[in-house]
C-alpha cells in the first residue's frame, strides 16, 4: 500500500499520471461495452429459443369475481 502511494505522489501533476487515467478509462469502456453487446446477444438467444417453441399461446380469458 505504501508503495502504490509513493507512485502516485512521485506522478502527481505529470503527464505520465494523465495518459495513465487515459488508459484505464478506456479500458473500463471497451470492457463494459463488451459486457454489454455480450448480454444483449445472450438475451436475444433467450428470446428466439422461447418463440420457437410455441411460447405465445393463446392468452387466459379472465375469470369472474
């Protein structure tokens, strides 16, 4: 901990420490982006498997009180 500390103090305020926020900033968005089209992929498959197999029936007429 002391040592990631010392780094940050001795890059305060230089341009090494700009890129390097640079960096992991596009690093969280093409991961979430990929996370994202993943889980929109995997929810389209799970919605052409239940078409398939008949999973629109006819709705229930509703019941009388």
């Amino acid at each position: 901990m002391l040592a990631v500390c010392v780094r940050e103090a001795t890059i305060r305020g230089s341009p090494a420490l700009k890129a390097m926020r640079e960096q992991e900033k596009a690093a969280k968005i093409a991961g979430a982006g990929h996370d994202a089209a993943q889980r929109a992929e995997e929810d389209l498959a799970g919605w052409s498997d239940n078409e398939a197999n008949g999973d629109a029936d006819a709705s229930v007429p509703p019941q009388a009180l």
